[in-house]
C-alpha cells in the first residue's frame, strides 16, 4: 500500500507539471499510465484523471493568478460555451454519430499544430492590430503579463472573439457526447483562433479545466469510479507538481512549450482522425 502511494504520487508530480506547462490538466497523462502501466480498471482511471485535473487546475491556477499571468474574464466568458455545449452533447448522446465529431475535432487539431509550426516559423508570439477587435474590446477580453523569460510586460489583442466561442461550445459538445476531455481544444481556441499568446492560452485552460471537471466530479464520485487509495496521493503529487510547473512555466521561453505542445495536438488530432475512420494506430 504505502508503495502504491509512493508511486502514485511520483505519478503526480510528473503529471502536474507537465499539465501546468501545457494547460491540458494532466489528465491525458494519468489514464494511460494507470491503464497500461498498472493495469487498472479504465473506469477508475478515468476517476483518477478526473481528479488529475482538478488538482492540476488548484495548484497551478493560484500561481498564474498572483502573477496575473490567466486571462480571468476569457476564461469565464469561453466557460459559458463549454457549459452549455456540454449539456447539448449529453442530450444529444445516442442522437448524433460520435464519428462525425472525431473527424471535425481532428481536423482541426491538426489545422491547430500546423497554425502553430507556422508561428513557431515566424517566430510571433503577439498579434497587434491597429484597430482592435470591437467584440473583445467591449468585452475587455484584451490583456497583458509579465513574461519571466524575457522580463518585460506583454500586452495583447484577442481577436476572433464569435470563432473561439464556437469552438469551445464545439468542444463542449464533444466532451458531453464523447466523454473526453478538452483541455487540447482549449488552448487550440484561445491560441489559433483568438490569437492570444501561448502562455496566457495555457494558464487560461489550466483554470476552465478545473471549473469543468470539478461539474463533473460529483458523479464519478457517487457512481463509485474514484478509489481514494489512488487519488488521494495522486492529487496530493499533482497539487506540488502543479505549482512546480507553473514556476517553471513562466520562465520557460514560449518557443520551448509550443515545441513540446505540438507534437501532443497533432498525436491528439491523428487518433481522433483515426477513431472517425475507423481505423486502429
């Protein structure tokens, strides 16, 4: 027991700082290795990665709030088109054909690792227009942080405000009706198509997957699928990865994280082009 505790929170630690740097919760890293590397039931390591989330989303999003890093008011504004595309994909469970979402949501993952190739190429992190969008300056979406990695403030313009609230509702349909997470999509919307730069975009996503998951945490909890005995040192490895990673994010160039972030949209996109084909990698 105390050995499975220990690894577990080894587990979390990675998890958490690999989750706070990308923004995808840590979720994605927890089930296939409780599932494959441990051998647990897919239904417990999906209560696991529940937990993963939230407790990646705790420990990182208190860090990017001090340093004003997370765009709040983004973060609750995109949060109401995943809610509510969340309850449209539950209803829609059994009505519509799941393979014509993984096809949609592939393509554009991968359209979002090659928009991000192309910025890696350019080497422009920050979009500034002369006239700024109406919609996000009415919403006062536009923001600026403190970049570590180069010490100086960066102010930014959110573009595209009606293309990245469809996509998060898009998001939360899949997530409803194919039970994934969207953590990927998230950060996919606020940097492909509200052209926002990456570390705001990924401090953002940290602080809505949290909010999502912990809606959802009440039933895997009452139906039976969260064993403490994993997630309770798991989460307690997370919180101290998370916060570990959130240092280590803001000081990391922005170059660093998008290389890292691209190859795991893309490997994301291919298996969801994959499952909407039917065919197995």
């Amino acid at each position: 027991m105390i050995q499975t505790a220990l690894i577990m929170i080894g587990v979390g630690i990675f998890a958490g700082i690999a989750g706070a740097i990308l923004g995808i919760g840590g979720g994605m890293i927890i089930t296939p290795i409780l599932t494959l590397g441990m051998g647990l039931n897919i239904k417990y390591a999906i209560g696991a990665s529940i937990i993963a989330v939230i407790a990646t989303s705790s420990g990182s999003t208190i860090a990017y709030l001090r340093d004003n890093v997370l765009n709040l008011r983004v973060a609750m504004f995109l949060e109401i088109a995943t809610t509510i595309g969340a309850i449209v994909g539950a209803l829609l469970t059994g009505v519509l054909d799941p393979k014509y979402l993984y096809l949609l949501f592939g393509c554009l993952l991968v359209f979002s690792g090659w928009n991000m190739y192309r910025k890696l190429r350019r080497g422009q992190e920050v979009l500034q227009r002369v006239e700024p969008d109406k919609i996000a300056s009415k919403l006062k979406l536009n923001g600026s942080y403190y970049d570590k990695a180069e010490m100086k403030t960066i102010d930014y313009q959110v573009e595209n405000v009606p293309a990245g609230f469809s996509v998060m509702f898009g998001a939360g349909v899949a997530s409803g009706l194919l039970g994934i997470g969207s953590g990927a999509f998230k950060v996919m919307a606020m940097d492909t198509f509200m052209k926002m730069p990456l570390k705001p975009s990924s401090s953002t996503s940290n602080l809505m997957m949290g909010v999502t998951a912990a809606a959802s945490a009440t039933v895997y909890f009452f139906n039976g699928s969260i064993l403490p005995g994993i997630a309770v040192p798991m989460a307690l490895g997370i919180l101290g990865g998370a916060v570990i990673g959130s240092r280590i994010m803001q000081v990391l160039p922005a170059r660093w994280i998008r290389i890292v972030f691209i190859p795991i949209i893309l490997y994301i996109g291919i298996q969801m082009l994959g499952k909407g084909l039917g065919v197995h990698f």
